[in-house]
C-alpha cells in the first residue's frame, strides 16, 4: 500500500498516472511575460526616444549637414564641400573668439576647481547658523543668469557702486573700464561666471567631503598636522577625483559662455566686438534675414570639437587617477 499525501488525487486502478503540465512560454522566451507582449517596454521607452531623436540627434546631425553648405536663414543652400571652414580659418574674428573662449577656459576653470572646495571645507563646520551661509552661497546659482547681469552690469558700470565707492575712498580718479574695454569687459564676464558657479560646485564637493572618513583627520591630528596640512594631504588626494569631474564641466561650460559677454558688453560683444567668444560669434553670423547658416553651423562644429577635445582630456586624466 502507498501513502498519498492528502489533497494528491489518486490514479484509478488500470488507469495511467497523469503529469502535471508545465506553463508554456511566450514568443519571448520569459514564463514572466505570458500576459504580456515582449515590447510592451518599449511602449514606455518610446517617448524619451523620440525626444532624444527629435530635439538632440536630429538637430546635431542636421548642423553637420549645414556646415558643408551655404544655407542662409531664408533660402537652402547648396553643397560647398569645406569652404565654410577654410573661411573659418581664415577668419581673424574665429581667432579672436577662438582665443577668447580658451582664455576663459584658462582662468575660470582653476577658479571653479579650488574656490569651491575651500569654500566647501569652510561650510562644512557645523556650527551655529551655518545653514544659513550655505543658502547664501547657494543663492546665486538659483537665480536668473541674465537677472545676476543685469545686478554686474549695474555694479561695474561708470558710475556704478564699484567705481563710485573707489573713487570716494581715493583710490583711483577716473572710473575704470569695467565695461568698456574689451579686456576688462571679459575679466568682468570671468568673474560673474566664477560667482554664480562657486555655490554650485560647492555643493559636488560637500557631497564628496562627506564621504572622507573623520578617522584620517583625527590621527592627522594626533601626530601634529595643521589645517593646511590636512588639508592638502587628506582632503585633495581624498576628493580628487570629484576635482577632475568640476574641471571637466566647468570647462564645458566656460566654452559655452554667452550671458555674461552679451549682458555686460551689449550686442556687439564689446567694443569692436574684442570680447566675443564663439558661441557669441555664432549667433553674430546666423542671425538676422541675411544670417549664414551654414557658415554659423562649421562655427558650431568647431567649437563642438574644441569641448570634445576637453572632455577627453579630462576622461583620460579620470582613468589616469584611478589606475
């Protein structure tokens, strides 16, 4: 006699011993989609899709197209080969631009690397009141970047608080040219990037300093090294890598400038146009009825060059870290 485990129905005598049958699977080979098509995820990957297509790598594909023609804003263009960017090179507003973008790369990138950081290090201490002071640096990040130009331009102007407070102090018996010379006009622009960016920053590197342990400043400690000491051999080598990810978008984003030339210099970009950039330049030449599409596109390519150029230069110093 068998046992038979209760609810376990029992073969007749006679009568063959029937298996359970198993579930089937889909098209798809998963048991799990037995209800469901094997594309029903990408129903819900198709609108992020399309805006990806529509609105980045439509647009991106189509100035490359541009850049080989002489489209201008109201007629199409026909196909010029590389004519566009032998007149790039030959261009001495190119190379003035050019020269402008790298040089706001040159100061404004070392800039946002440290300035942050200390100011990181300062916010850090968890003292009374410091949430406040971490809101106010924060603040101007928040803000409208042609708003924060319009407070610069207003402060750096001739008879701004800048030089009127020099010039009742005495320190200087003229207005200095804040906005005025080409020169000076882009050391300005430098500077409010350099003030709207550092909360921003700031912030990356909080997030890393948290992540350093306590117990290396303690022994630091323990064995009679200052602040400073500490402070460039603990906290640097700690949030180094996070150094080299500030760098790398800030100095995207110094090649991108534009507010800051355009709200503090005006139209023309300074006087004579001295203190454009290249994405200044490229609205300059595709603007307008008459713009030059085509030649403003080889602009955009070139400059899109130039920040790739950048970006894997901090990519290979990331890699170079890690290893």
């Amino acid at each position: 006699m068998t046992a038979t485990t209760p609810g376990t129905p029992t073969a007749r005598a006679g009568e063959p011993t029937r298996r359970p049958r198993k579930a089937k699977p889909d098209a798809g080979g998963d048991p799990g989609l037995s209800h469901r098509a094997w594309w029903t995820p990408y129903l819900f990957l198709a609108p992020g899709l399309v805006m990806v297509v529509l609105f980045s790598l439509w647009p991106f594909v189509n100035t490359v197209i541009l850049s080989f023609t002489d489209a201008q804003i109201l007629r199409g263009g026909s196909f010029v080969g590389f004519d566009n960017y032998d007149r790039a090179f030959a261009d001495p507003d190119f190379w003035v631009a050019t020269g402008n973008s790298v040089l706001y790369l040159v100061v404004v990138v070392p800039c946002l690397v440290f300035l942050p950081l200390a100011l990181a290090v300062l916010v850090q201490t968890k003292i009374p009141g410091i949430g406040f002071f971490r809101s106010a640096f924060y603040t101007p990040v928040i803000a409208s970047a042609v708003v924060v130009g319009l407070i610069w331009q207003w402060v750096l102007r001739s008879d701004g608080l800048v030089n009127t407070v020099f010039q009742e102090i005495g320190v200087v018996s003229g207005p200095i040219p804040f906005l005025t010379d080409s020169t000076m006009l882009l050391v300005s622009a430098m500077i409010v990037t350099v003030w709207k960016g550092l909360g921003y920053y700031m912030v990356f590197y909080l997030a890393a300093l948290g992540n350093v342990s306590t117990s290396l400043y303690e022994a630091a400690a323990i064995d009679g090294a200052g602040p400073v000491r500490r402070f460039f051999s603990i906290t640097v080598p700690q949030v180094k890598p996070m150094m080299l990810l500030v760098g790398t978008l800030s100095a995207i984003s110094a090649l991108r400038v534009f507010t800051e030339i355009y709200i503090l210099g005006g139209e023309s970009g300074g006087p004579g146009g001295g203190a454009r950039t290249l994405p200044f330049l490229i609205r300059q030449v595709g603007l307008g009825f008459a713009g030059e599409t085509g030649y403003a596109a080889a602009i955009s390519i070139l400059l899109f060059l130039l920040t790739l150029v950048f970006s894997l230069l901090g990519r290979r110093l990331s890699k170079g870290d890690e290893s």
